[in-house]
C-alpha cells in the first residue's frame, strides 16, 4: 500500500472519527521529516482543542493548528492590501455569522488557508476533519466556486480545485479501526473522494490492530463477555473477519498495531508510531 | 463535588436531552440505547438522529427509519411503553420550516431557489443542526412523547451550532446587513459603501447579487426566525432540557470535553453529566494483556478526573465495551438492560 505517498506535496489522512487521524498524520509527518532531511515538513491539524492555535515548531517538524478567524483575517489582508480593512471586515457581524452557521463557509477558508501555505513547504499532512466534515471540506470548495462569479476569489477556487485533482500534488490516507463500521465509512469515503477527484487515488490502513493470528472463526460472541480475557479473545476474531472486509473488496491497505497506550497524560507514542509506519511505505 | 445523578433519574425526570461528543465515540448508539432504557422505565421515547451515514439505521437493523417516527419498542422485550427512532432530511426539514414561516408562499419559494440557500441548507452541517432542533419543537408540541433524545452529528466544536439562532437574530441588527438589502439609491455611510464594494470585486457581481436577493428573503423571514429562535432557546434553557456528553475512556478528549463544558456555561445550558462509553471497568479480571491493561487505567484516570469536574446534580455514566459491532436492535435493547442491572 501507501507506496506513492510521501512523493507528493499535500498528504490528506482522513476517515471515521476516533479512528486516530491525527496520531497517524503526525507520524506520517514525523517519518517525512526523518527520510527526507533538509526538506521542510508541516502537520497541519484544523481547531483542535487539545493544541493551541497558530503556528509553532514541534521537533523536526513544524505545527499548525489553523483557526477560522486568524486564518480569515490572513487571507482577506492578502487580497485587501490592508490590515485595517481586513479587520474591519473579518469583525463584521456578518463573517461571524457566516462563519458560525455556515461551516461550509468555515471549511472553506480552512482549507484555504492549507492551500496559500502550501508553497512555504515542501511536504504537509494534513489532519482532515472526520468523514462526512472531510468531504463537505472539498465539497464546499466546489460550491462556493459555482456561487462566486469571476474575481479573485473564483480564481482562487479553481487553483485550489486543481491542485486537490493533481496525483503529482495530493495524495489520500484513509484511516480506519479494525472495527466494522470504520472499515465500512473508510471504504465509502475513499469512493466519495474518488468521484470528487477521480485522479488521486486512496491508500488505505488499518490503525490499531491487535494481532491476527489465524483465519477468522465464524462464531459470533455474545455481545457483553464477563472477562476481559473473552473480550480479547472475541476482539481479535471479530478484527479478523472485519478486515477482510477490504481485503474480499481487493482493497490494498497497510496496517499498524495497537501500541499499548501511555498513562494519562502522556502523549501518543506517535515515534514508536512513525517507525512502523516505514515498515509500509 | 461528586456526581450522584443516575442516569436513571435523568431518563425519568427529562423532557429533552440532547448528545454531544467527539466524533467516533458512540453518540448514536448511546443515544438509541438511551431512548430504549427510557422506555423499558415506561416513557414514551424518541430518539432524534442527523446521521447522514446511517448509523442509527444500521445499528437498529431497521433500514426503514426515517423522516416519520418508526416505532422500535414491539421489538425490544420488556419496553414499557412507545420507542421510536427518526432520521430527519435535513433539505426537506428546511424546506418544510421555510414554508411554515413564510409570510406568503411566493416569498418561500424564491429564498428556495437562492444558489446559496441551496449551499446553505444541503451542505453546511450546521443546518443538520439547526433543523433537529426545529424537529424537535414539533415534537414537543404533538405531545406524544415523554423524552426527546437528540443525537447531534460529530462535531469538534459541537456547540457551535447552539449560538446559530441567536446570531442570525442579530443579523438582522447589523448596519452592513441592512446596507445590502437597502433600497437602491439609498444612501449608506462611506465604510459601509467600502466593504461592499470590496466584496464585489473579490467575489464578482453574480455573487453580489445572490447575496442581496437572499439578504432581502432573509428579511421577509424575519419575524417567523425571531419567534423561533425564542421558543428553541427557552425550550434548551428549560428545567427539562439538558445536555450529555459522550465520550471514549481516555483523557485524550478531555479537551473537548472542557471545552463544551465551558461553551454551555457561556450559553446558560445545563450539563446532565458525561456518559463514557466502551468502559472495562466491568469485568471481571485484568492484566490479561498489556494493552488492556494500560486502557483500564487510563479508564480510571478519566472516571476520577470526571467525576472531579462534576456536581452532585450531574451524573457519571458508563457503558460496557463489547465483544463485536452492535448491528440489532436485541442488542442494543441487552445494552440498555445492562445499562440498569450494575
């Protein structure tokens, strides 16, 4: 799987949420950096509460936690000119508005914001939102593109559209759980992206994989074991059969194991993470 | 400061509760269980999902659910009384409220037709939002249930939406608003005249006069939002209403959950409490594996840090992890059995 990847500039890792796209983009990111020294890497993460927003170093990589209104406030400076107007116009009650009730509108300068940065990078992962947001993301691109007339901001649109079509530019990472209904959202969202930007093909993978030793066994478990050593037993057959989801559809994935996780509060071994993920790619 | 709430008590005493949460940690299957339980205590339950992948449908085996009520509870052993499951469309939700209040149906039918009421209304999720809690009002009013479940899509800033009504309630105050749906010759202060200008020229004269026909249909809409936003608001701030997070066991969402914490305070809504779902804690033995060793104390990280941040008014929750993917309505049913029997 995920040969192609790395290659190319815009690296998008989404899928299901809690299916851990931000852990697997920020090792994706952490491996980039590590194969290619010298070349500037950025993760991109979209509003996340658990970092804080704007721009920092983190490690051998840089970290943008882009937010709507510093990253509305940017792009409007840059097609105004001024600082001033910008602001006037990012403070206007009607971006607040737009922004809060229309997240299309929201989405589109986030994911705008990814775009203008693009040529201060040579390699960003991008940690997209879950299913449905991730494709309402590009959606949204393309909405406003048939609602704007002919301006800067059409023309903007369409360079973003471009770019996202390009195979030589983009790559997709769909992650999902072992678990059957991620595997089953991963593979309709690898489609939907598809149809979207017919050219970039999706890789696939499976995070947190216990350990499948053996053919699936067709027995079903009872729903609520008593013992924790039946829930893993019944886990790892049911992960089995569930994988085999994709691999009966011909879908070519990598996977990466349950790392046992940390005590609370410590971050996400996302090193141990990265250097599993080399084994794929 | 320990929550001492069951969530019996909730079930028993509620009128609406409204899920939120992170994507990926169980919102919907909580959400069904939660409405199943209700009834098995012998209130008229519905359970209200925007969904728009069909969990809800395909954990209750039931691929018929949709815009009516459809009723679950002559297949759940036990339910004391109605249970039923609803997807709302969110377009046809919109379009139905839209005509409810609408001046005149000519006035309908054009905001209808706007390209970017159309944006608004088919792609931003916030309108999925937005038109569950107008579900929601006729629900309440027909009077055939007890308890309204909403189960709010996955959203990282799943709060958000509750701040739409009131700001599209002072949409209609802002000078710029009022400038765009002016009368033409009017005049407007020289700022005002300024941005549109820079609007237009960004966003070209077709966008300009989207914009202006959709501002100007907003306005006709007026009076009927205002009535609206009113009645959900005081419907969410009411003594019946409140809200439940749901969560995964690991601390790594507690900003999340911090965040919606505060985001309701700011809003005057109350938090009923968490309910963390995929828990360990029940079974029987442990340090059978390293993994599912080190997720039980992370487990027990996050009860107690929860529990610190709670009030005795609230309550803690905790669902069982299971074996496999729950896809029948028996199981949820067993869940919603367990849910009572610890």
């Amino acid at each position: 799987m995920v040969k192609s990847v790395g290659h190319q500039k815009i690296i998008f890792v989404s899928g299901k949420g809690g299916v851990g796209k931000t852990a697997v983009s920020h090792a994706l990111a952490l491996r980039l950096a590590r194969t290619r020294p010298g070349k500037k890497i950025l993760w991109i993460t979209f509003e996340d509460p658990a970092f804080p927003p704007g721009l920092r170093r983190l490690g051998a990589l840089s970290h943008l936690n882009a937010g709507f209104l510093d990253s509305f406030d940017e792009y409007a400076q840059l097609k105004l000119g001024s600082a001033r107007l910008a602001s006037f116009f990012s403070q206007s009650k009607i971006m607040r508005f737009l922004a809060q009730v229309a997240p299309g509108f929201r989405d589109l300068v986030l994911i705008g914001k990814a775009w203008q940065i693009r040529s201060d990078y040579d390699h960003l992962v991008l940690d997209m939102p879950a299913t449905g947001h991730s494709l309402t993301m590009f959606q949204s691109t393309i909405n406003f593109r048939r609602a704007f007339g002919v301006g800067p901001l059409a023309r903007d649109a369409d360079q973003m559209l471009e770019t996202f079509a390009s195979p030589e530019q983009c790559a997709s990472v769909i992650v999902a759980l072992p678990e059957e209904t991620p595997l089953v959202e991963g593979l309709e969202l690898g489609q939907k992206l598809q149809a979207l930007f017919p050219d970039v093909v999706p890789q696939y993978m499976v995070n947190r994989v216990w350990q499948v030793e053996g053919p699936a066994a067709p027995a079903e478990a009872a729903l609520i074991p008593r013992a924790a050593a039946e829930l893993l037993a019944s886990k790892k057959r049911e992960e089995a059969r569930n994988i085999a989801l994709w691999a009966e559809r011909g879908v070519k994935y990598g996977q990466l194991p349950r790392l046992t996780p940390p005590p609370s509060g410590i971050p996400n071994p996302v090193l141990e993470l990265a250097g599993r993920l080399e084994a794929h790619l | 400061m320990k929550p001492a709430r069951s969530i019996d008590e909730l079930l028993l005493t509620r009128e609406l509760i409204v899920t939120c949460g992170a994507g990926g940690v169980g919102k919907t299957t909580t959400s069904a269980i939660l409405a199943i339980r209700a009834a098995l205590l012998g209130r008229r339950a519905v359970v209200v999902t925007m969904d728009p992948a069909r969990r809800l449908a395909s954990a209750l085996g039931l691929e018929t659910v949709g815009h009516a009520p459809t009723r679950i509870d002559p297949l759940i052993p036990g339910a004391k009384a109605a249970c039923a499951a609803l997807m709302p469309e969110t377009t046809e939700t919109f379009a139905e409220f839209v005509r409810e209040i609408a001046p005149d149906p000519s006035k309908a039918e054009r905001i209808l037709k706007n390209p970017l009421f159309q944006i608004f209304s088919k792609e931003y999720s916030g309108a999925g939002e937005y038109m569950a809690l107008q579900k929601i009002l006729s629900l309440a009013r027909s009077g055939e249930w007890d308890l309204v479940i909403l189960d709010t899509p996955p959203s990282r800033n799943s709060i958000q939406f509750l701040r739409a009504p009131a700001l599209l309630a002072e949409l209609f105050e802002e000078r710029l608003v009022r400038a765009i749906v002016r009368p033409a010759g009017a005049l407007v202060s020289f700022g005002v005249d300024k941005i549109l200008k820079i609007l237009e020229s960004l966003a070209g004269n077709g966008f300009m006069s989207q914009l202006v026909d959709f501002t100007r249909s907003l306005f006709d809409f007026q009076e009927g939002i205002s009535r609206n936003v009113r009645e959900i608001t005081a419907k969410l701030r009411s003594a019946q209403s409140g809200f439940l997070w749901v969560t995964a066991p690991s601390d790594e969402l507690m900003p999340d959950f911090l965040a919606f914490q505060a985001g309701l305070a700011e809003q005057k809504f109350r938090l009923e409490g968490v309910a963390v779902n995929r828990t360990l804690g029940y079974l029987a033995e442990s340090e059978t594996d390293a993994v599912l060793h080190a997720l039980r104390e992370r487990e027990r990280d996050l009860l107690e840090a929860l529990r610190q941040r709670l009030s005795p008014e609230q309550c803690l929750a905790e669902l069982p992890e299971v074996s496999r993917d729950v896809h029948r309505l028996a199981d949820l049913g067993e869940l919603a059995r367990f849910l009572g029997g610890r």
